[in-house]
C-alpha cells in the first residue's frame, strides 16, 4: 500500500533530515518509550490543576441526544439540538483558567464548557467517543480514531485511559505517575498541534505556546475565507498559513502528523455549521473559536469558546471515509511540500514521497485512509522530542480499538498489530479477573 511505505519513507527520512532534534534541550533520544517533561507554556509547571474533577455530565434519557454513552456507538441521527435548553447540565459554564484545561481543539474546548466532557479538560477515553457522537454527530468510526490518536499521539495513560485536552496534567492522566513518562496532552508540540494550525502559533516561534487562540490568525482566515469557512477558502489559507510558518519559524517542521491539519479543517465547514441551512458562516465559527470582533476590526479572545444559540447537528453521522476524502482533495487543491526548515531560509523536502517536489504520493481517498490507521498505530517522528512515544501498550490499545473498523474499511491489517490487539484483550481480561478477586 501506498500509506506503508509512506509512513516508513517518512519515518527514516524525517530522523536523518534533521539532526538537530536531538541536540534540542531536554531531548534524549535514547529514549524510547518513556517522553521527558517539557518547558513552557503547556509543560506541567504551568498547567490548570482541579483538586475536585467530576466527569463529564452523562447524556440521560430525557436528554439522549445520539444516546452515546461508555465509548460504543450511539444513533448516528442528525439535525438534533444541542444543548436541549432545558437540558441544565449541558449549558455553557464559562472555563475557570486556574483550574480548568483548555487546549488547541476549540471543538473539544466547547465540549468540555458544555459539560459533554470533563469541565476541567482530564477526559477519558469514552468521553471523547461518547461527545464527539452527542454533540458533533462525529460517526463511531471517526469518534474512535480520534480518541485513540489522543491517547498516542499525545502519550495519553492506557492504563486510566485518560488525557488530557491541552497541556501536560501527567499526575492526573497517568494510572502510576510516578512511573510513567510525561504525558503532555493536546498540547504536545507536532502531535496534534502542529505548526502552521490555523489560529494558534508555532511552538518555537511564541515560548512553546502552540495553544493559544491568536486573534490576528483568526483575522488572516477571515480576510482568506471572508465569512464562507467552506474546503476552497480552507485550502488555499491551509498554503498560506505553511508560507507564512515557513518564512518566519526557523524550526518549522511539517511532518506526516500534519496531515491531521487537514481533517482539522474540515472541522469548520463539516461539524461545525447548524441546520437549516448548515453554512459555515463567521458568526457560527467565532463562537466555537470564542472569536471576538472589535470595533477596529481585529480579533479577541472572549474565553467563551460555545455551541451557538439554537444550534442542530449536521444530518449524517462524519465518518472516516468522509474525512479523508476531505483531506485528500483540500490538500491537492493546494498542495505544499512536506519537510523543514534545518535553518533561516533553508527547506528541506522528504525528498523520498515523490517525484514531485516532497508532496504526499496518496493516490486516493481511500490510501488516506489507511494512512490514517498507520499514523494512529506506529511511532512517528517528532520536531521537539526526537520520537512521540507511546508505549507499546497505548500502540497495542490503539490497535485493539482500530483493528476492526479500519479492516472493514479495506485496510490491511498486519499480524503483528493483529497480535498486539490480542495481546492487549488479553493482559485487560486478566486484569479485570484479578479485581473481580480483590
């Protein structure tokens, strides 16, 4: 398949292209499989701590909405109001920034100000499974994925299977944190935050601050899209936000993790937008984003990232083969070389992914999708920690959770992830019948 040897050429290719990871401060890149704490903004020191988390607040059965509930599927109906007005558990309770989490995923952000997820942003994985189908209408399949590249690319705890939605809350997502490596959330640089997002600042270029809503990129994507956030205005702001990071962040990487970007996108103009009419308009964006207009025309941040007034889920369920297609066809439309900046104006292209100049050689919708399973089973290459390392049983969980819907969706699935999931059911099922001991 195109996808394997893909993610392989871009796994070797990535470590030997820049060297200088390795030299980064706090980098070790002996390690392999437990990831050292980090500085800065979203590093532990300077994350929220709750001494009091509750869950988040449980769909009921007067309020069902998708009725998902305990990481399985749900309806999968559309055009349902969220949060129903009456429904007090899920209105919007504005963050409070001393205790509460918040990360670079407005999506998830309003989620978690709408109770549909922990109010203090530690999540579990079935919460992330069970929100995603409640409040966006996100298909099962996709729900799943995304919970498990959480749990991977951010060095969630397989164990507690907790994460957390923005910076590094080890002590409260590790099951033993004394034991485990630094588990640094959402905000884990070149993981699910990568550079050149579409409002929030590159690592390196702003302290390690990858999370922050930036006002002036909201403003630049505005001025790109004006008032229409559909895949077009997306597409072509998606090259300009890489021709800006590129020109302005000596250590810009844009590895194979920023193919999420992509999906990410979609985001605005497939989850996002309310019935009737489904527009992904500004008025709709800037209240997931908690975007402010001012009197002189630029953007703020409110801190009320919220689902809109009378707002109606999309009518069919977001599902992985939708998503790709998605990411296939914004990225052709204006395609941009995978790679890095290894100095001032010096790029480098993963020379090896084509003959084109370090594009991405996915011949189709459907080779994206199978790449979607590799980037969410193996470890890939990071800019600032030299490898993103779960452990191999976060991999091994990821497998057992993707294995059955990716080989339904034609994948190969390789016995040896085939065996990692057995091998995970397995040491759960004796762990369960070692409490049912206790």
């Amino acid at each position: 398949m195109h996808s394997r040897s893909l993610l392989l050429s871009l796994v070797a290719n990535g470590a030997s292209a820049f060297p200088w990871v390795a030299s980064q401060p706090g980098v070790d890149s002996s390690l392999l499989r437990r990831q050292q704490p980090g500085s800065g903004a979203g590093s532990a020191a300077n994350c929220p701590f709750n001494a009091n988390h509750q869950p988040a607040a449980p769909v009921t059965d007067e309020y069902p909405y998708n009725n998902a509930r305990n990481g399985v599927p749900g309806a999968g109906q559309g055009g349902i109001l969220v949060p129903d007005p009456n429904d007090k558990a899920h209105q919007f309770t504005a963050p409070d920034y001393s205790t509460d989490i918040r990360g670079p995923c407005p999506g998830l952000n309003a989620a978690a100000n709408h109770n549909f997820l922990s109010h203090d942003g530690v999540v579990t994985f079935n919460e992330l499974v069970d929100a995603q189908q409640n409040v966006y209408n996100v298909g099962y399949d996709l729900a799943v994925l995304l919970a498990a590249l959480g749990l991977t690319l951010a060095d969630g705890d397989p164990i507690s299977m907790k994460l957390s939605i923005g910076c590094d809350a080890t002590s409260r997502t590790a099951a033993v944190p004394l034991l485990a490596g630094s588990q640094p959330g959402l905000d884990g640089h070149n993981k699910f935050e990568a550079d050149s997002s579409l409002t929030r600042n590159d690592f390196f270029t702003h302290n390690g601050d990858d999370f922050s809503f930036n006002g002036t990129l909201f403003g630049y994507m505005q001025d790109t899209c004006q008032g229409n956030f559909n895949r077009e205005n997306l597409s072509v702001y998606r090259k300009q936000r890489w021709t800006q990071s590129q020109a302005e962040n000596e250590n810009f990487y844009f590895g194979p993790l920023s193919l999420l970007l992509y999906g990410a996108a979609s985001f605005l103009y497939e989850l996002m937008p309310s019935g009737p009419d489904y527009n992904p308009d500004l008025p709709t964006i800037s209240s997931f984003f908690g975007a402010q207009q001012n009197a002189d025309g630029s953007f703020s941040f409110n801190q009320m990232e919220k689902i809109p007034d009378d707002w109606t889920t999309r009518l069919v369920p977001y599902s992985i083969p939708l998503v790709a297609n998605e990411i296939f066809t914004m990225y052709n439309e204006n395609p941009v070389p995978f790679g890095g900046n290894i100095g001032p104006g010096m790029y480098t292209n993963i020379d090896s992914l084509a003959s084109s100049g370090g594009n991405f050689n996915l011949s189709s919708p459907q080779d994206v999708t199978c790449f979607l399973y590799q980037l969410s089973t193996e470890r890939i290459p990071s800019a600032l920690n030299a490898i993103i390392t779960p452990t191999v049983d976060t991999l091994s969980l990821a497998a057992s959770k993707l294995n059955p819907i990716f080989e339904n969706l034609g994948c190969p699935i390789p016995l040896t992830k085939r065996d990692m999931a057995a091998d995970w059911e397995a040491k759960m099922m004796a762990k369960e019948a070692e409490m049912a001991k206790a």
